[in-house]
C-alpha cells in the first residue's frame, strides 16, 4: 500500500467521503449524522434518535397498540379460530387416512397446514379465522404477512407447544397478545 493510499477505502489526504465524513478523523463524533444539538447521549456524546431517520420514536411498538391498527383479538377469539383450524385439519387427515392409509393422511394434513398458510398469508384469514372475524397481519404496518412469514409462523408453533403450551398461552397476559411465533415473524391478530 502506497503512502498516498489510505486503507480500507478511505480517501486520500482526509478528504470527507461520498457521505461527508472523514472516517480517519481524531474526533469520531464530531461528524455524526445523527448528532442533535444540546441534546448529549450517553457518556457525554452526541445523542442519537430513535432511528437513523430521527424524528420522534413511535412508542405504539413497546407495549401499545400499533398505530391505526384495529383492536387486537383477545385469547378467546384466538383459541376459537384454532380450535376449527385444528379440526378441519384432523377430519381431512383421519378421512384420507381411513381411506388410503395413515402416510396418505400425514400427507393430507401437510397440505391441509400448507393451504392454511396460504390463505393466512395471501388473505389475512384460515376458515377459523374468517369464521370469527379475526385477520392474522404484519405488526409494523399491519399489511398480509405474505406466503412465506405464514408459514413459518405456522411452522413456529411448534414453539408454542413445547413447555405445556405456555407459547399458546402467552396472549393472555401480553401487551400484544402475541404468541411466540407471532413474536418471531412480527405479526399480530386483530379484531376488527
């Protein structure tokens, strides 16, 4: 590495960089972007918003409803909606099995967990759900949790089953109302 070469992608003689900072400079804080005059952090440096947008933090994420989000389903709603879920989910699997053998019956209820992932994740709702008039939704913006975040909090349930069922549970005393799979992929179900 020549003299006139700064390393690791600095630029030559303490110019700032693309972004306007020197990131060779002595005072690492005296360029900080997200610095907000007389208002110091911790340990005396600059302080810092809630997210490198600044502005104000939205507290609707610790412990509230979100923001302009429907109210959220209490544990009995949630309960009612599995409890059709899980039977639709049985019938079909003990029908196929009676009819074509017990592995043709863990087929059919593979698919019965893929379709209701499906139609939680394109829809908002499984036939439980849209019976009690719940809608499972992404907890930071409250749109459908796509294909793919449904089925792994389908899939994450098995969480919810390990230690008595205490992930099922755990709506009846949080703030959210969230299962531990529902934490997981950042969802929340709501009664509109």
């Amino acid at each position: 590495m020549s003299e006139n070469q700064p390393p690791y992608g600095g630029t030559p003689g303490g110019q700032p960089g693309p972004y306007g900072q020197n990131p060779y400079s002595q005072d690492p804080y005296a360029q900080n972007p997200y610095a907000q005059p007389g208002q110091p952090g911790p340990y005396g440096q600059p302080g810092i918003p809630a997210y490198p947008g600044g502005g104000q933090q939205d507290f609707a994420a610790y412990g509230q409803q979100p923001a302009g989000m429907p109210p959220l389903a209490n544990w009995g709603w949630r309960f009612l909606s599995g409890l059709i879920d899980a039977v639709i989910t049985i019938v079909v699997n003990v029908v196929v099995s009676l009819a074509a053998g017990s592995t043709a019956g863990s087929l059919a209820g593979l698919v019965v967990l893929v379709v209701l992932a499906y139609l939680e994740g394109t829809k908002g709702q499984t036939p439980g759900k849209m019976a009690v008039g719940t809608r499972t939704l992404r907890e930071a913006d409250g749109q459908l949790l796509g294909f793919g975040r449904a089925l792994g909090r389908r899939l994450l349930h098995i969480l919810d089953a390990l230690a008595c069922l205490i992930g099922y549970l755990w709506p009846l005393w949080d703030s959210k109302r969230q299962t531990f799979a529902d934490k997981i992929v950042s969802s929340v179900v709501i009664k509109p």
